[in-house]
C-alpha cells in the first residue's frame, strides 16, 4: 500500500509542476519527504532523485518565463507613471497630481 501512495503522491507532483501550483507541490513534497525517510530501496530512491532532477528543469523553465514577465510588467508600470508628464501632471510616488 505503501508503494501505492508513493506513486499517486509522485504523479500529483508532476501535475502541480504543470499547473504551475507550487503552494500544493511544496505540500506534496513535504508528504512524500515521510516516504523517503522510510528506508526505500535504494532503486526507488534513484528514480525519484532521476525524477526530481527533471522536475527542476521544468521548474527554472518556469522561473525563467516568470522573470521575463516580471521585466515586462515593471517597464509597463514605469511607461504608465511617464504618462503624467505628458498631460501636465506631476506623478509622485505613482500617483498623479495635477500642476498649478
């Protein structure tokens, strides 16, 4: 029954990985960490550490388009205060007041 969970507990990761819901993967890691320390055989623990190192490749794959939309969405916010100046306005602090 065991082997079972570990398995089921394995494809959740997966499908977290995809749907991109890191909240629910760090639990389920947390869950499968009980099962590690449970004194696996060592052929187990080699195809989930195989497993792992693929998962983190998907994962910087994330991070990496998660840094790219950081970066587009600062310049939008930067271009957005800039508009002020161009219709009379102070922007301070993101917020815009008229001169005068």
């Amino acid at each position: 029954m065991e082997f079972e969970e570990l398995l089921d507990l394995e494809r959740k990761i997966d499908e977290c990985i995809e749907k991109e819901d890191f909240e629910l993967l760090n639990k389920l890691l947390d869950e499968r960490e009980k099962f590690i320390n449970s004194k696996l055989p060592k052929e187990v623990l080699k195809l989930i550490y195989e497993k792992d190192q693929i998962r983190k490749k998907k994962i910087k794959k994330i991070i990496d388009k998660l840094k790219v939309q950081a970066k587009d969405l600062k310049a939008g916010e930067k271009a957005l205060k800039g508009y002020g100046n161009i219709f009379g306005l102070e922007n301070e602090g993101g917020r815009f007041k008229g001169k005068g």
